[in-house]
C-alpha cells in the first residue's frame, strides 16, 4: 500500500509541473501572437495633413499607429497592477477598446533597441521605429522551483525592406 501510495503521489506531483510547463508556453504563445499582430501592423502614416506620432513606449507599455482592417489608430500594449492590456484607439470614430490579454505579470517591462546606437532603452520617442521590441518576464512559479520566462523580443520591420535597411 505504502508503494502505490508513493507512486500515486509521484505522479500527481508530475502532471501539475507539466501542467503548468505547458500553461507557461500557452501564456508566451498568447504574448507573442498578440505584440506580433500589433508591431507588424505598425506605419508611418501621414493623416489630415499632419502625421501621426511614431512609437512612443516605456518600460509599462507602448503605443503605435496602425491599421486595422483599413482604420487607421494607435494600439498598444500597457502593464497595470501585473496585468497586460492591449488598447485600441480609432482616429477618426474616436473609439477606445481595451482587453486584458494576461494577468499575473508583475515585475515585466518593456524596453526597445536603439538600431542606431545598439543600446536597450527603457523609454521610446523618437521620431523613427526601434529596431525591436522586449518584454521581460520577471514570472516566477509561486513556489520559486523554475527560472523565469525567457525575454520575449520581436522586431518592428516598418521602415525596413524585408527586415534590412
């Protein structure tokens, strides 16, 4: 009984670690695809005579303008109280959507590559694209038994002919 017991409690213990290894990999493919379809749509877009601001960030989120399906606006990515939200804002309607995408992010910031200088910057507001984009992950399993999630970092190709200037 004493042997069965073991075993029982030795693969309980396995399926939650693997459980949650793939919750972590579901959360960082949720994170990827959703700054993935922002940062691809990203554009220098002149309108009503003035142009639009480019990027402006810092290590709690960012904004750009995009299209979305033919309406120009500005999307983005904030950190509030460890949740990250995506908000929408239409420029010619005036709407604002926002969504929480994940919950449970405390301790993340955003920074962005300088592609002129090389150098990591935790704040953004030039008047030209970073060349990327990173997420870090400060996540942590409660029980502190695994490392963190790996940096997330993805490209900004605007401005770019097939990711080189």
């Amino acid at each position: 009984m004493l042997g069965i017991l073991t075993v029982l409690q030795n693969t309980a213990a396995f399926s939650r670690r693997s459980y949650m290894r793939g919750d972590k990999e579901r959360v960082i493919r949720l994170l990827i695809r959703r700054l993935e379809q922002v940062l691809d749509a990203a554009y220098f877009c002149p309108y009503t005579g003035g142009e639009l601001p480019l990027l402006n960030g810092d290590p709690q989120g960012f904004s750009l303008p995009v299209s979305r399906q033919g309406v120009p606006g500005r999307a983005g990515f904030s950190l509030r109280h460890g949740d990250l939200v995506y908000r929408w804002e239409g420029i010619r309607d005036g709407e604002v959507r926002e969504k929480t995408i994940v919950t449970g992010m405390s301790g993340a910031v955003f920074s962005y590559l300088d592609g002129k200088t090389g150098v990591w910057l935790p704040f953004w507001q030039e008047d030209y694209y970073p060349r990327l984009v990173r997420l870090h992950l400060n996540w942590r399993e409660e029980t502190g038994e695994s490392p963190p999630l790996p940096d997330l970092i993805l490209p900004v190709l605007v401005g770019t002919e097939y990711g080189v200037e």
